[in-house]
C-alpha cells in the first residue's frame, strides 16, 4: 500500500508538473483577453511615459482610446493610437516662442550687411548664426519645447522672406525638424511632409 501510495504520489506531481507547464507555455491563450487588456495598458502608459519625456510640455488627448474597444487586433489598435497622436501633434496650435534681443557687443562687423537676403540665398555666416540661436533658445524647439541637437534642428524665419523677412537674429528662432515642416506647410500648402521623426519615435514601441 506504501508503495501505491508513493506511485500515485509521484504521478499525481507529474501530471501537475505537465499541467502548470502547459498552462504557462500557453498562457496567453488560455487567458488572452486578460492579456490583451493588460498589455494594451502597459503599452499606453509606456505612450505617455514616452511623450512626457520628449513633449513635457505638450499635453495629448488619449480619449480615442474608446473608439478601439472594438479592435480585436493590439498591433493595430496601438498603431492607430499613435497614428492619433501624431494627428494631435501635427494640428495643435502653438505659438511660436518670441526671441529675445542679442546684445550688440555679442554681434560681428559683417552681421548687419549680412543679415539683408540675397536672392533667397543664406547668408555667409549662417553656420554661425545658427550656434548663436542654439545656444540663446537652450537647445531645445521653440514651439514644442523638444530638446534637441543642432544636427536635428533647424532655423525657421519668423517673418519670411516673403513677408520682407531679413537674417536677423530676432527674427530667427529654433525648430525640431518636425515642427519646421509643419510651419512651412502652413506657409506653403504645396508642400508635402514625406515623414515626421515622431512617427519612428512613437512607431518603435510597438511590439
């Protein structure tokens, strides 16, 4: 009898060992709307996590959310979230941050003559311009406060050229690459934005 009694012992843990380790292999099956669920809320906090970070000072609507109840498929669900927020990003009206004035020891014996356009052609000094305006707006976009590096920024006339905008520093200010293309679409609807950087940046988190 010891001896059934250890048999059935040893069998009863071997199928218990078969069972949890097929409920935990197939465990997002079994439990698949639990999962869904939950990884769709990591997946959103992660969102805002993300946004708060590069946007701090942006504030995103997450209300569409409701609308993807129905979604079935979470890829698709997370990639029309963002497709939303990039929408939100693209349309929101914000103000350009006005530039503060340069003092004039700070400035150079050609800055004047430069600052006048040439047949839309930047000026000479422009690359030097360009560091003086990175470093006076603290390297970070003007419009949605993104923190950048010069390589992936760039110089947006407030009154353009032509509105008889000239290269003076007050009239110049900095932009993230996203936010130039959107105010030069503004400017010029002929234009096209082929990719905004957003669009990666948000895409890489799906998984």
């Amino acid at each position: 009898m010891n001896f059934l009694g250890m048999d059935f012992i040893i069998s009863s843990i071997i199928w218990l060992i078969l069972v949890f380790g097929f409920m935990f292999t197939f465990r997002k099956k079994i439990f698949s709307f639990y999962y869904k669920q939950n990884d769709m809320e990591l997946f959103v906090n992660n969102l805002q996590k993300t946004l708060q970070k590069i946007y701090p000072k942006l504030k995103f609507d997450f209300s569409f959310l409701e609308k993807l109840e129905n979604e079935p498929n979470p890829q698709a669900k997370q990639y029309a979230l963002i497709d939303n927020i990039i929408n939100q990003y693209t349309t929101k009206d914000l103000v350009i941050k006005s530039t503060p004035i340069v003092p004039t020891k700070e400035l150079w014996s050609s800055y004047v003559l430069n600052s006048k356009p040439i047949s839309k052609k930047l000026p000479e000094d422009w690359l030097k311009r360009k560091a003086i305006i990175f470093q006076r707006d603290d390297k970070s976009c003007q419009k949605c406060s993104k923190v950048i590096d010069i390589k992936n920024s760039d110089i947006y006339m407030i009154k353009s050229l032509n509105d008889s905008g000239q290269y003076y520093l007050e009239n110049l200010t900095l932009l993230c690459l996203d936010c130039f293309k959107i105010e030069n679409l503004k400017r010029d609807e002929s234009k096209t934005i082929k990719y905004l950087d957003i669009k990666d940046e948000l895409y890489s988190l799906v998984k």
